[in-house]
C-alpha cells in the first residue's frame, strides 16, 4: 500500500500544474494578452510565452506519468512489497518535480531534458520490477 504514497505526490504536482495554467489562461485572457478565441481550439491565435509554458509542462504530466500511474496501480493489485519499485517511484516523483520547476522557470532545454530521462529510466525499472515479480510469481 506505500506506493499509494508517490502516486498521490504525482497527482498533487499535476493539480498544482493544472491550477497554475488555468490561473494564468484566465488572467491573460482577462488582461487582453490573450484572445479568447484562442481558448476554443487552443490554437491559432499568439499567447505569452509564460502561458505556453505552463500548458505544455501540464500537458507533459499526461504523458510519461501514465507509465507510472499504469505501474503503480499493476504493484498495487498484485500486492508487490519492493524497497526498488518504492524507491524508483519516489526517485521518479522527485525527478518530475525537478523538471516542471525546470520548465516553468528558466526552461533551459537541456537542463529540463536531464530530470525528464532520469525519470524515465525509473518508471522504465519500476516496470522491468514489475516483470520480475510476474516471471517468480508463475
């Protein structure tokens, strides 16, 4: 049931990441820096910089996160008790949180990219984990 933990951390950064975009889409549309239209396709119309950001780093915790959610909920219904599949869940929760300050802040490429494949490789051995735990468990 630890694994509960790291994935409720993850849904907590996607909800402050949410709530941060929607925060800023409402306040540039309302102070003219965006045309409302932009909102029905979310396209087609130039937005602030900060505001991009903002949707794309929220978009990015749809992405990669699924593996994760996907790897937890699988440990959870197979009852796996793992110190590594615990630690890599958490090493991956940190990593993502490294990389939205990243992206939201100073957005350096290459400073974001390092965190962002880091914390692939964890969700990569939180599911090699899982394998190995099906593969002594038939």
């Amino acid at each position: 049931m630890e694994l509960i933990y790291p994935m409720f951390a993850m849904v907590i950064l996607t909800a402050v990441v949410g709530g941060l975009t929607g925060f800023s889409r409402i306040r540039s549309a309302s102070t003219g820096k965006i045309d409302p239209r932009y909102f029905r396709l979310m396209s087609n119309y130039d937005i602030p910089a900060k505001v991009a950001q903002l949707g794309r780093n929220f978009d990015n915790l749809f992405e990669v996160p699924v593996l994760f959610y996907a790897a937890g909920v699988a440990a959870l219904a197979l009852q796996i008790n793992s110190p590594v599949l615990y630690w890599c869940m958490w090493a991956f929760v940190a990593l993502r949180v490294v990389h939205t300050i990243i992206h939201i802040s100073y957005n350096h490429p290459l400073h974001r990219f390092v965190p962002f494949a880091l914390s692939f490789v964890c969700v990569v051995a939180v599911w090699v984990q899982l394998l190995l735990f099906v593969c002594e468990h038939q």
